[in-house]
C-alpha cells in the first residue's frame, strides 16, 4: 500500500511555519473574518495523493510500463493461437494422389484438388448411339476412389486429411437418349454333368436380348444385335456328400400317412432317430394330424403327389395340380415344404421345366429296401445296410400297403446304422451337411434367390404360400 504518512508530515510542518490564528480555515476551504470585519486571505490546500504522485512519479510509471509488458505477449499470443489455429487447419500435409506423393492443403475438398492442379480427371463424353463424340465433357463425372473405396462421384462432402491415397478415374462417355426395341432371346434348359440321389436347379437362367435403338439427337438408327447373351437354367443331380465324412445317414419312408406311421413315430422316439415322411395328398386328408404329431416329433414331412401317378405321363396342368393341391393339405396343417419325391422316381426334364418354381428339391435314394415287395424283415434289413455310407438314403414305405415286414425291420436297421456310429437325421438336415447344395435347396425355400437370375415360372403365385 502507499505510504502517505511522509506528505503528511511535510504538509504539518508547513502550516507550523505559519502564523496562528484562532480563527482559523473551516474544512472546506472557506476564509472566515476577523473581529474587524475584514477577511483572511486562505493557506494553500495540500493534496496527499497529488503530493504522492509527484513523489513517486518514477515508480509508478514504471508500474505501469510493467502491467503493459505483461499483458502484451497474452495479447500477441491470443492473436497468434486463431492465427495458428487456421494454419495448422490448413496446413500442407502428404497424401498420394494418383500415385504421386504431394504436399496439399489439409481439409481440401476434391474439387479444391482438382481446382488447384493436384489432379486433372475428365468428364466423359457425350456420344452418339453410333459411338461418334457429340459433345466433349458432357458424358459422366469422374470417379474417385480413397484409401481404396469406391466413392464413386458421390465425393462432394469429403475432405482430405494427411496419409489420404486418393485415385481419380476419368468419366465414362453417355449415349444419347435413344428409342431402344428389344427382342427377347430365351434361355435353354441344360443338364449338367454327373448322376446322384438329389436333384435341384444350380443355375436359375436368365433370358438375353438383341437390340435395336435410333438416336433422340442423330436420329441414327442400329442394329445392334445380340446384346445379352442368355444364361442357361442347368438341372444338376449328386449325392449327398456330408463335410468331413460326418457320418449321416437319411431314412424315409414313402405312400403314407397311415396307422404304421403311427407305428414307426413310436419306435423312432425310443430308438432317438429322425427320418423323412414323403405323404400322398389323398392320404394326407384324412391322417393330417399324423403328419402334424409327425412334425412336432422333429420329422421332416414332404411331397409324395396328390395321387401317385407317373408324372411323366400327365399334362402340364395335372402335374401343377398335384403338387399345389398336396401342398395345399399340408399347409392347412401349418406344414410348408417345397420338397418332392416323385412317385416311381420319374420325373423328366419337362417336369422340371414346369415344376421348377413350384419345388426345390427332388429326393431319389441311394438304397432301395424292396420292402413293397414284402421279402421278409430280414431281407429288409440287408438291403437297408448292404453299403453304409455317410450321406446314404435310404428308401422304406409307410403305406401303398401292408407294411408290418417294414414296422419289424425298422429297428433293426436303426440298430445296425448306430452301432457303426451313424446318427439318423432329416432329408433336409442331411442336404445342408454338404456345402455344395444352394441356399434355396437346404432351406426348402425360394425366398432368397439370387437378385440376378430369373424368377421360375410359378414361383410369385405359389411357392411362398
């Protein structure tokens, strides 16, 4: 704190100097009179603050050349932080830009790179319907690709940051509007290489076009030809192969449901196996609530036709019919399957041209018991284990007749399998154990096929349902 003890001290001084009166200045300053009337001239006031500064002119000048000197370099420093916060924004850093190491303005945009030199990429052309240039730099923007993505020419919101590797593609040429007529050229039906128990469409086909177009601006008119090569629907058949040799093996029983399904639902609970149920339409009306319990109990229930014809011998319209009305039944049951076997195993490849959007699968077998020949259990039993195989299937009836030699033999081959260390599992658990089969094949279902291959013929109207 100041000392203004020394100004007063020199103020008392001063006024002992002077000659005293009683009368004397009041307080504020105001000369009052002596007995004669006439007035008393006032003493000079002192000022202690005014006396200090004189006294102390030196220092506090000093004082505040000090507070100056330290506010100074904060003030060159605040001003320096937003002048450096916008150089290291936009301070040059490497990036690769079409092969070339760069320094470039961090933040740029790819039109700043493109505007300032860093890359030079070119719209395409506009050209004719006869490939001739209309207009230079009226086709597509360029494209451009970072740190190895595909932004395509959606690249307005980018901006570049050190380490960037930025590749720019030059813009493809665009056709004038033209007038286009289009002929359809469908595809074939192929059968691909090799024979197995399964059989399913690999390749769903997809149907090619010639074209011809006349130019909106030229008014050339094209022939252009084949434009789309068609893509064949091929029909493939294999055995079920399960990964790593897993040992797999798929019973199935054929013409049923009936009171030996009933039979063998028991002796499959206490054996712990699982098999396929291949149902008949007309025997499915009467017995759904086997083919349901069937279900419940981890069985796979499928297509065996409305009536057991030889599919091969009907009309397009009876085969659609037996296999939509056999759905149908099994559907009312909340059954869904997109899975046959054809009665007799006929089936051509015209069934397939008009069945193929309506099932996913055709199921044949690899070991045939004989069993409706009726040649004893024991016979029975032989030919089910004659050649043990992961991937087997094996074919048994649970209707078509009487089947109490098939009831007698079923736990016998059920013994037999296990005991080489076999597990019993569904037609459709068995597909999916042999990563070769489609999506569409395993899942008994057309939801999913590829985006680019044709729909089959029936698939909107009845597979999903």
């Amino acid at each position: 704190m100041p000392d203004f003890g020394s100004s007063h001290k020199h103020n008392t001084k001063t006024q002992q100097a002077r000659p005293q009166s009683a009368n004397h200045s009041t307080s504020h300053g105001h000369a009052r009179t002596h007995a004669s009337g006439h007035p008393r001239v006032s003493q000079p006031k002192i000022n202690a603050y005014s006396e200090f500064k004189k006294e102390h002119k030196t220092n506090y000048s000093r004082r505040t050349f000090s507070k100056a000197a330290v506010a100074l370099p904060f003030a060159l420093l605040a001003a320096g932080g937003l002048g450096g916060a916008f150089w290291w924004t936009h301070r040059a850093v490497a990036a690769e830009i079409d092969g070339k190491q760069l320094e470039v303005p961090n933040g740029s945009s790819i039109k700043d790179l493109v505007k300032q030199g860093f890359a030079s990429p070119k719209y395409g052309n506009l050209v004719s319907v006869s490939g001739d240039v209309l207009e230079e730099g009226k086709g597509k923007c360029y494209t451009v690709s970072i740190n190895g993505h595909d932004l395509g020419d959606k690249f307005d919101d980018y901006r570049l940051v050190a380490g960037d590797k930025i590749a720019f593609t030059n813009g493809d040429d665009e056709e004038e509007p033209h007038q286009s007529d289009k002929t359809p050229i469908p595809y074939k039906w192929e059968r691909a290489k090799g024979a197995g128990a399964v059989g399913f469409v690999s390749e769903w086909g997809k149907p090619g076009y010639s074209e011809k177009v006349v130019g909106n601006i030229t008014g050339l008119a094209i022939d252009r030809g084949v434009v789309q090569e068609p893509v064949n629907r091929v029909l493939t058949y294999m055995n079920v192969e399960p990964k790593d040799g897993e040992k797999l093996v798929a019973l199935t029983f054929d013409d049923g449901p009936s009171h030996y399904t009933t039979q063998l639902l028991d002796i499959l609970d206490q054996k712990n196996a699982k098999v396929t149920f291949f149902d008949i339409g007309e025997n499915i009306q009467h017995n759904l609530e086997i083919c349901k319990d069937a279900l419940a109990k981890g069985h796979q229930v499928a297509m065996h036709s409305l009536h057991h014809p030889d599919m091969t011998k009907l009309s397009d319209e009876r085969m659609i019919e037996e296999i939509d009305t056999t759905k149908q039944m099994l559907a009312s049951g909340d059954i869904k399957t997109n899975c046959l076997r054809a009665p007799y195993g006929a089936f051509s490849k015209h069934n397939w041209e008009v069945l193929s959007g309506r099932i996913t699968s055709l199921i044949g077998w690899n070991l045939d018991t004989l069993d409706w020949k009726k040649p004893g259990s024991d016979k029975i039993v032989e030919k089910a284990c004659s050649n043990m195989h992961p991937g087997a299937i094996i074919l048994c009836h649970a209707g078509g007749g009487t089947r109490e030699q098939t009831v007698e033999a079923v736990p016998q081959i059920i013994d037999k399998w296990q005991a080489a260390g076999y597990k019993f599992v569904t037609v459709h658990q068995l597909l999916a154990s042999d990563e070769r089969f489609p999506k569409h094949v395993i899942e008994d279902s057309f939801d999913d096929l590829p985006q680019d291959q044709e729909e089959p013929e029936g698939f909107s109207a009845q597979a999903k349902k």
